[in-house]
C-alpha cells in the first residue's frame, strides 16, 4: 500500500478506538441467562462476608456481591445459587466451570492471579493477617508466642505468611491445620491450640461465635497484606468486563450518594450528569457491558451501595462492629476507589 493510502487507514484506525459499540453477551453471561441462575462460590461459614442462617438464607459482603452480579444480569438479585467451599476447592471449582463467580474472601496474589486459570475483578475489602489469643494467656504482641501451637486453615496465605513471619523474627511455632474455619474456630475455643491466625476480619467473626467472646482478644499486630476480592475464569473477557464494573457501580453509587431509599427520587429527579449516567437516565452504559440501561439502577435498588453494604454486615451495629478504616471511600482517607462509569 503506497504511504498516501496508510495515512489514513491509519488515522481511521485510531479514531475507531474511541467509538462506543455494543458488547456481545458472553458464553458465560449466555449460560447464566439460559438457567436463569448466577452460580457464586462464597465461604463454608464467614460471618460478615458469606454465611448461611438457621433457614439456610445466606448473608454478607461477599454474599452482596452475588446478589449484584445477578441484579445487573438477570434483573433479580434473589437468582443467586450459593455454593459454600473450603480454601482448597475454591480456585477448582472456578476452573471446573462448576461456580460463575468466586466471591469468597480470597486474597488478590500474583501466584494466583497468574497460575490458576483465574483473575481477579477488583477488590472488595483490604484486610491483613493477625492473631487471636485467649486472654488468660496475658500476651499483647505476636512476638511473645515463640513456641505457640498455631491453629491455621489449609490452603490460605495464613498458611504461608505465620511460617514467613516466624521465621523472620526468629521464632517457633507448632503449626495445627485445618480444612475449614469451622474446625479452627471448634478447636481453638477448645484449647488444641493457644494461637488462631487468619486475616483480622475472620478473626473478628471467629470471635463472635465463643460461648464468652469477651474471653478472647485479638492482637494489635497485622503481619501481612490481604486484598480480598472476587475472581473469574480466564477466557470469557465479557464475563470479566460484567463483575468487574458490578464492583465499580456499587462504589461509585456511594460516590454519588445513590442508596436503596433514594435511587428512585434521584433516578427521577436528579440533575447530576454523573447520577443521570449512572442510573441509565441520559446514556445506555449497559450496552458496553451486553446488559440493559438500568443494570446499575437495579444494584443500587435491589442491594444498596457498598457502604450499605458494609454497614450491614461489618459496621459498627454488627456483632463483627469492624470500622471503615482502608475500606472507606478515598474522599474519606480510604483506599476504595472506583473507576468512572463514562
């Protein structure tokens, strides 16, 4: 081709990179649609994130999510399949095709993140890992447990981080690992062990189910980095597309002040370009994504923003009563931050 005609095939080629075209759905959005069901792996038992009541009703942050990815897909946050799994059948089962959505508590890691056959769509709540002690032990820092026997959860970054910790600092530890959180929790309030460790978060949990909660203090040491957050098979870039910005919408609804009692006034009032375009009033976002204008709408609607959502099943009024801390908002002096919806 002569250099008059590659100018501007070029030029062409370049300014196509700014136009907006439909996405098509997926093969995974495809099969979500033809059963009707968003499959979500979510925790055995983690109170606060994912766990299921005496009814068998599910509840949590990580449970919320699910609940968003099917409001934005089906149009119904109740079509949600929960599918509880330990730390080792968590990333299998994503890879098998047996779940849609891992939403479970996992750790963002670069090992995981590029050997698993998996991605991760964002992060949901940043945690670290500490420590749980009876308070009858009289210890107030992790370093005067040389020699500890340590309850951990197979499978875990704990697993690896308290045998990186201590042997670090020089110091020994009996390891007594467990499958599930339930067996740890069972055997640490039973005393096979002195020490629980696992992201602090879980620990606040774990502790809301002693018989005497007060008994038991966790320390003020964080020895490690915990970005927790849901992930997907690799291959579907659709699918991908549609968890992660579910993650951005309910974050940037709390940006612009959108909750569950005032979607609907705002949806039919609200003057705000940003709002206006978040809720499907001026521009179909949806379309980019292979779902409908009101995908956003009906997360905040039908489960509320991530604030809400927090509050709900982590805040303060929660037996977890954990702050916002990191996971406030970056206007409020968190690290929360979502890409625009534009």
């Amino acid at each position: 081709m002569s250099l008059h005609k590659m100018i501007p095939a070029a030029l062409a080629a370049i300014a196509g990179f700014g136009l907006a075209t439909s996405a098509h759905a997926g093969k995974t959005l495809d099969a979500i649609k033809s059963r009707g069901q968003v499959v979500c792996g979510v925790n055995t038992s983690a109170p606060g994130f994912s766990a299921a009541d005496s009814q068998g009703k599910w509840a949590g942050l990580d449970v919320d999510f699910c609940r968003a990815v099917a409001a934005a897909t089906l149009g119904d946050a109740t079509k949600v399949k929960y599918v509880p799994l330990n730390s080792q059948q968590r990333f299998a089962s994503l890879q098998a095709g047996e779940i849609d959505v891992l939403s479970r508590n996992s750790t963002w890691t670069l090992t995981r993140d590029a050997s698993l056959g998996v991605v991760f769509a964002g992060i949901n709540y940043y945690d670290g890992q500490g420590f749980m002690v009876p308070k009858k032990l009289k210890v107030d820092n992790v370093k005067k447990l040389n020699g500890a026997t340590v309850c951990v959860q197979a499978g875990t970054t704990s697993e690896k981080n308290v045998a990186d910790y201590y042997g670090a600092n020089g110091l020994k530890y009996k390891p007594v690992v467990f499958d599930t959180a339930e067996a740890i929790t069972s055997a640490f309030f039973a005393g096979r062990c002195q020490v629980y460790t696992t992201d602090m978060s879980d620990l606040a949990g774990a502790r809301t189910k002693a018989s005497a909660p007060d008994d038991f203090q966790i320390l003020p040491q964080v020895i490690s980095k915990e970005p927790l957050g849901p992930s997907v098979r690799r291959g579907d870039d659709e699918w991908f597309q549609i968890v992660r910005w579910t993650l951005f919408a309910m974050l940037e609804a709390e940006e612009n002040g959108l909750t569950q009692a005032n979607v609907d006034t705002h949806k039919s009032g609200s003057k705000d370009p940003a709002v206006q375009r978040f809720l499907g009033v001026s521009e179909d976002t949806g379309k980019l994504l292979g779902l409908d204008k009101e995908w956003a709408y009906r997360i905040v609607k039908q489960v509320g923003n991530y604030g809400e959502s927090f509050e709900n099943n982590l805040g303060p009024k929660t037996p977890l009563a954990l702050p916002r801390g990191a996971n406030n908002l970056w206007s409020k002096g968190g690290l929360m931050y979502a890409a625009p919806i534009r």
